[in-house]
C-alpha cells in the first residue's frame, strides 16, 4: 500500500518536471515510425533553419552526404558555408569550431567517430569544456560535438571504443547518448541550444532502426531536458539501466524476465553528465536491486560511477549488491564470437537480473 | 624585382638601430622586401647597393666586426656571405660565426632555387607591389610615426616592461604563484601589432600573455588582480597567469598547451567571414592575430589551421614569436628548416620575416598583414625575430642560453632603440618619455595595491561559471534541479 502511495507521489513529482512524460509514455499507439538516422537529419534540418547561427562542420558531411548519411541533404538545402567539409584534421577543425563558438556561432562539430575524437580532445576539454570557468563566464561555447561511440560490427580494437565515461568525468561538459528516435530528437535540439559544448553520443548499430514516435515528437519545437532519465518500463522487482543501445537489450531482458516472474524497472538514462541520480536512486528505494548495463569498459565507467552514488545516497534500501554488467576489459577484437564475447549481451544481464533476485546462480568469473 | 625594391628601401625606412647595427641586416631590416620572403633570406639576391638596412652605409665593416661580437656555441659555425658585389656570386666570407639562423649552410643551397621560387611564387607578391609604390611616395615623409602614435606606442611598451618586471618581483615576494611567464624584451611584437587594431579585432595567445591583454585594453588593475588570485581579477580569479580572457577586449585566451590557441583563432576568424558571407553583416571586417613561438612551429596543429586558413581564406594573421627557445630547447635544434616563414607560401600564403626588437618594422609588416586580411585576401604568416630577456618562467633557472647571446640582444632592447629613435627625430624629449616612464610606475604600483586590498574568492564562486546553463549539474536528490536549490552556491548543498 504504502509502495502504491510512494509510487503515485514520485510519478506526481515527476510531471511537475516533465509534464510531457505521460505523453510520451504512451509511444505505442503513436502514428509515425522513423529511423534514428532521420529523426537526427530532421533534428539537425529544424535547427538550421530556425538559426542561421548553427552551421555543420566535419569529414564528409557535405558531398558525402554524411559518413553515416546523417547529414544528407543538407549541403543542398543550406549550401557549403553553412555545411562544411573539412580536411582530415581533428584537431585543428575542432579547435575552429570551438573559436567559432567563442564569438557566439553554433558549430555542430562531426566525428566519424568518436575514437577520432582522441585526435582533437585537447579541444574538446581545454577549450571548450573549461572556457566558460577560466573566463568566468565572459566566454561561454555553444558547441555540439556528435558522432557514433560504442562498439559497431566488427571494426576492431581502435574503431570501437565507447568514450561516454570519459566525457563525462570532465566539469564543464553535458554529455548526451540517446536510444530511439524521439531521443535523437528530441536531445540533439536541446544539445544545439544549449549555451555549453554538449557530447552527443550516437550509436551505428541503432542508426537504421526505427521506433515509433509521436506527433508531438514531430513538432519542430520538440526538445527533451538535459540532466533528466527517463523510466522507459516501469517495474518493482529490479532496476536496470541502461544508455544507447543497451537500452534496447534492457528492454528485451525485462520481457524475458517477466516470464519468471521478475518485473524489472528499466531506466534510459539519456544523459550520461549531467548524471540523473534522483530517478535512479529513487528506482533503486522502490526495487532495492540495481543492475547497471553499459558496452564500454568496466574500469571507472558509467556504472562505476552508478553504484557509487547509489551506495552514497541508497545503501540501506539495497538488498542485494550492485551487478555491473560492462564491456569485456579488453580492446574490442575482431573475430565475430570474441566480439559477441566482449560486448554485453541479452544472456548476461538475465543471468545478473537473476542473481541480483535470486542469489542463486553465483557470480561467473568475468574477464 | 629584387633590385627595385632594395632600392626603395635605401630611402623608406631608417631602421632603429641600436648602438650595436643588426647583425643581418640582410634578412630582417626592410618589411617590404622581407615579403619576398626567399629573398629576404638569400644573401646571394641582393643587389650590390649598399647595406640597405642600416642607415649608415659605413656600418658594413661594422658589421663584420658586429659578427664577432659573440659566437654562440650551439649554432652551426658557418660563416655567413655577404653580398657586395653582383647578384650571383658567392662572395668574401666573413670567418664569423652567425648570431642567429644558424644552419647557414642552408642558406647557401637556398640561394640557388629562391630565383625559380620568385617567379613561381610571384602571385602571392603582387599585392606588395602597390604597397612599395604607396612607400615611395611617401617616403619624402622619412619617418614611419607621427608623435602620438609614437608615445603610444612608447608608453605601451614601458607599460609592458614595467608590469613584468613588477609580476617577477611579486612572485618572489609570493603573492603570486603557479606558472608565470614573462615577456620581458618581446614587446615590440605585441605593441607593434595589437595597437592596429580595432576592439572588435580579436587577439588569440599562449601562457604568455600578460603583455597581449595590456595592449589589446585590460586594465592593468585587472590583469594584476587575475594573477594574485583575486575576484577582481579579468577573470574573477579563476583563470590566472595562463588564462587571460576579455569578452570586452576580445582577448580570446591563454592557452596553456601550445598550438592550441591557434586552432581557436583561426575559428575566430572564420566567424569573421562567416558573419560576413552568411549572417549578412555586410561590414565585419574583424581580423584576428594569432601568436605563438617558435616551439608551436613544430606542432601539427599549426599547419592544420595554416592549411584550412589558406584554404577558405580567413582574415587572421599568424604571428610567430621566434625567441629562439622553446624553454631549453633551442629552436635549431628542434626544427628540420628553422625558417618558419618559409612554411607560409607552402600553404599559399605569404610568408614574411621580420625583426621582431623593432617595433617600427614590426609595425609596418603589421600594417600589411592586417591590411590584407581586412580586405579579404586572406592569411599571414609573419615571423618576428625576438628574445626574451628572462627564462622560459619564474622557475626556469636559464642555464641553456649563451651570456654573450642574452647581451647581443639586451643591446638591442626594443624601448631603448624606440626612445633613441623618437629623440633622434625630435619626435619627442626626453623629459616627455621621463614623465611616461614616471606615469606608467604609478600605475603599476597602483595596480599591485589594487590587487592586494581586492578580496579573494568566495567559497561560493567555487561552482559559479562552469556551465552557461547552470542546470548541467544535473538533478538533486530532491528530484529538482540542483541550480534551483539556494543553498548550491553557497558551497553548502551537496554536489
């Protein structure tokens, strides 16, 4: 009973924040189904033309049409000063875009991927993330840096490796990574108007996947809140979470445990930094069990940082330990089965779902 | 070409000289003809006028005894040929070593190919051409200032001076701490450049930035107060030493890693254009100055930006402090072609070379630079010969450099040889530039006691500034955003 009244009092306190969430709730009697790729094109469409300030800037995003095609069409529609193709120097490119931003223009920098990133993260941190703090506010950097992170299918070691804890060790940064196509609409908005250099991590794998969305997510003045998780299925016996495509195993692992009778709670964190500690630990108090699920290494990761604050803030509401459930410690190889081996797969987190519940499997050695 | 141009200079521009004439004159002395940039440095292109840039035509036997004033131990000793007879042959050769460039050896082989690169390169020269003849029409005028530009100019550098100087002696006193770089005899660059330009130019630097600020317009209170720490400061105290910043002044950073203002100016500029091109402002013509060492030279950023600013043809200027030293590294000995404006019209731009212990000089390559990117021409690249009279930092013991090097260009310290040229043209007396030196001191000392009654931080500014949007810090436990809660800035609620 007292469960009941403690639930209905959070969803209350929930639309006083996000009033659209009950809305947004009921995405399966939506009309429209798109990709994660045009719900990004559209997003990036809308912003440019609303603002003439905001202006693309990466390898291929003009004539290509995009490495990934995310920016397709758009060198036609707005025309090369505004859609930029640039040499292959990360660094130097990012370094503009964050000189541009000084003067208060709206750079939306690409990387192919983010491991290309690693060229130009001196920029991304000394310039952009630290500026608005060192000039005390005089210079602030409305930059969006965006690109594929995480694992893709078999791309090897240097092509795969997910940056989303690293970003978001770094005061100064909002760091983004969003799931379905109303995420990717409704983040990359809000991370373009945001005054502060945003990381937006996207993921290849999900790029071609469609996901039903509502009208409301269609209207160009759509826009999701930085800093806020969202309760993708509601549960009460474990909580998971989950970013990026790891979302979409959550939600698969919750249909497979509902079976056995294990109602799981899965939250889409959606913003990596500023972290949304408030949902995550206010799930915890109503499940008393946490799984964290995430592709990138295990070591000072996303999870990590997850059980620390939970352990900080809801250690006596645990009843069992935290499971993390990580990429293998190792670089990503190549051959396919180690691959399947070294990402998280639906199998893993079941079985930590279960000895989270149960206790009764022990834990397998990992590697 | 070469000819017509030397020979403009003999009546353009009596140089500042110092007591001691420069030692190459060849290379550095005449802005115009240091355009062309691979004849500048070719000895063996030079016509058989007398030693154009110094204004003593008797000083080429000086300058031979000049050569041997000092032999720094590190450079290549390979003399130097002078040029006094035709144009292609290789002549009497002093057994002296260079002062400076060394690696001269390079300098002979250059010689041969730089009449193929003239004509190969003569389209990025052309724009010089109108210049010189603008030059020689004025050049019945013989002086390059009128008063006030020069006792602003004066009274920028002494304030350059002065404030460094005080900088080191409150580091020693331990008001100030961490990193801190001076830039003790390189004023002549910042002071020739920065006061061309208008306030909504913008100014892009490395740790050593003191004096930059100065010159582009931050107070000296307020630069002094961001070096004690203290909430008065440019940047209320959390920047510091390497870190200056104005919004006011566009002075876009301090940047401590190096190379990495570079990429942030050439941003700077392109805003510039773009503001131009696609918001339609129709007048921005800002331009951005870029400065960097000699170290940064070797870095992939800076022909990243020389590339891409080439390129799209962005109105910044690259101005490169070539001290010679990249803390103890000497540049000789880090760098495959010292000549780094040579790296310029590898790119498509011009490449020009300058001596950077002469403002005047300075000031006319500036005049060029600036000139050519506000007209939209595009980039510049623009080594300036300096040197700094201290070390690298406060905490730099300074043992790597030669004495007899330090003295050589002590003797050639920029304020002196501009209060020299100022009375020797009676542009203004000495009582003039005493009451400078005397007003500059009291702002200074008025600066430091500024900074010392300021207040330092308080606890809550700890968490203020780093984010625009300060709802980046995200959600508290409360379930509200933690910015709402009054108690964050405070320092008390929990983070």
């Amino acid at each position: 009973m007292l469960a009941i009244a403690r639930q209905r009092m959070l969803g209350q306190s929930f639309k006083k924040i996000l009033p659209a969430v009950s809305v947004l709730r009921s995405y399966s009697s939506a009309a429209k189904q798109i990709t994660v790729r045009e719900a990004l094109n559209s997003a990036l469409d809308e912003e440019m033309s609303a603002d003439p300030k905001v202006f693309l800037m990466g390898e291929e995003v003009g004539e290509y049409q995009g490495a990934y095609k995310i920016t397709k069409g758009l060198l036609e529609k707005y025309g090369p000063e505004r859609v930029l193709d640039t040499p292959i120097t990360e660094a130097g490119f990012t370094g503009i875009g964050v000189g541009a931003a000084y003067y208060g223009l709206k750079p939306v920098v690409e990387f192919m991927t983010f491991n290309f990133s690693m060229q130009a993260i001196d920029h991304i941190i000394n310039s952009a993330a630290k500026s608005n703090y060192m000039s005390a506010g005089q210079i602030s950097v409305p930059i969006v840096f965006r690109g594929p992170n995480g694992a893709a299918a078999g791309v090897g070691a240097q092509h795969s490796q997910c940056y989303a804890a690293w970003y978001a060790s770094c005061p100064g940064l909002k760091v983004l990574s969003p799931y379905n196509s109303e995420d990717a609409r409704g983040l990359l908005k809000a991370a373009i108007r945001d005054p502060d250099p945003v990381v937006f991590l996207e993921n290849e794998l999900l790029y071609g996947e469609s996901f039903p969305v509502s009208d409301e997510v269609l209207d160009s003045s759509f826009c999701l809140p930085i800093g806020k998780a969202k309760i993708e299925r509601e549960g009460k016996d474990v909580t998971i979470t989950a970013f990026s495509k790891m979302v979409g195993y959550a939600l698969k692992v919750s249909e497979m445990l509902e079976r056995d009778g294990i109602y799981a709670e899965v939250i889409n964190l959606r913003s990596i930094r500023p972290l949304d500690r408030s949902t995550i630990n206010t799930s915890v108090r109503k499940t008393n069990r946490l799984i964290t699920v995430e592709e990138g290494f295990p070591q000072h990761g996303v999870g990590a940082e997850i059980c620390a604050s939970v352990v900080e803030e809801s250690f006596s509401y645990l009843d069992a330990p935290v499971e993390r459930i990580a990429g293998a410690d190792v670089p990503m190889p190549y051959a396919a089965n180690l691959e399947r081996m070294a990402v998280p797969q639906v199998e893993d987190i079941v079985r930590a779902a279960k000895r989270a519940c149960y206790r009764s499997v022990p834990l397998a050695a990992t590697a | 070409m070469s000819l017509s141009h030397h020979h403009l200079n003999t009546n353009i521009l009596p140089t500042l000289s110092a007591t001691i004439p420069t030692p190459f004159p060849l290379v550095f002395s005449a802005p115009i003809v240091s355009f062309l940039s691979f004849i500048s440095y070719s000895p063996l292109s030079l016509p058989s006028s007398p030693p154009i840039f110094s204004p003593f035509p008797s000083s080429l036997p000086t300058r031979k005894k000049m050569a041997t004033a000092f032999s720094p131990s590190k450079f290549a000793a390979q003399p130097f040929p002078l040029n006094t007879t035709s144009q292609n042959n290789p002549l009497t050769i002093p057994t002296t070593a260079s002062p400076f460039l060394g690696s001269t050896r390079k300098l002979i082989r250059l010689s041969s190919s730089s009449n193929l690169n003239i004509r190969r390169r003569s389209g990025t020269v052309v724009a010089v051409s109108d210049v010189v003849k603008e030059n020689k029409s004025k050049s019945t005028l013989n002086l390059l200032i009128t008063k006030e530009e020069g006792l602003e100019l004066y009274e920028d550098m002494v304030l350059g001076r002065a404030f460094e100087d005080m900088c080191a002696q409150m580091y020693y006193r331990g008001k100030m701490f961490g990193f801190v770089h001076l830039y003790n005899g390189q004023e002549a660059i910042s002071t020739g450049f920065i006061k061309l330009l208008k306030q909504q130019d913008s100014v892009v630097s490395t740790y050593r930035d003191h004096v930059h600020a100065l010159s582009k317009g931050v107070s000296a209170r307020a630069v002094m107060s961001e070096l004690f720490g203290k909430t008065t400061g440019c940047c209320r105290g959390q920047g510091g030493s390497m870190h200056m910043f104005s919004r006011e002044h566009n002075v876009l950073g301090g940047f401590a890693f190096i190379g990495e203002g570079i990429p942030v100016a050439t941003g700077a500029a392109f805003t510039s254009k773009y503001k131009r091109e696609v918001l339609k402002e129709a007048d921005c013509d800002h331009v951005t100055l870029a400065f960097f060492g000699d170290g940064t030279c070797n870095n992939g950023q800076f022909f990243e930006c020389l590339n891409m600013a080439a390129l799209w043809k962005l109105p910044i200027v690259f101005v490169v402090e070539n001290n010679l030293w990249a803390i103890g590294m000497s540049h000789l000995r880090a760098t495959s072609d010292p000549q780094i404006y040579k790296k310029g019209p590898a790119f498509g731009m011009p490449g020009v070379h300058v001596d950077g212990m002469d403002v005047l000089k300075v000031r006319e390559v500036a005049k060029e630079a600036i000139g050519r990117a506000r007209r939209g021409e595009g980039p510049t690249l623009v080594e300036c010969e300096t040197y700094r009279f201290r070390g690298h930092s406060l905490a730099d013991p300074d043992e790597l450099r030669d004495p007899a090097e330090k003295a050589h260009y002590a003797a050639r310290d920029p304020i002196t040889a501009l209060k020299k040229y100022l009375i020797e043209n009676s542009l203004a007396s000495e009582a003039d530039l005493k009451a400078i030196d005397k007003k500059i001191d009291e702002v200074v000392e008025e600066a430091v006691e500024f900074a010392d009654e300021s207040p330092v931080p308080p606890r809550s500014q700890l968490l203020e500034n780093v984010f625009a949007d300060p709802k980046g810090f995200g959600i508290g436990p409360d379930g509200q955003y933690r910015c709402e809660d009054p108690k964050f800035t405070e320092g008390t609620a929990q983070v």
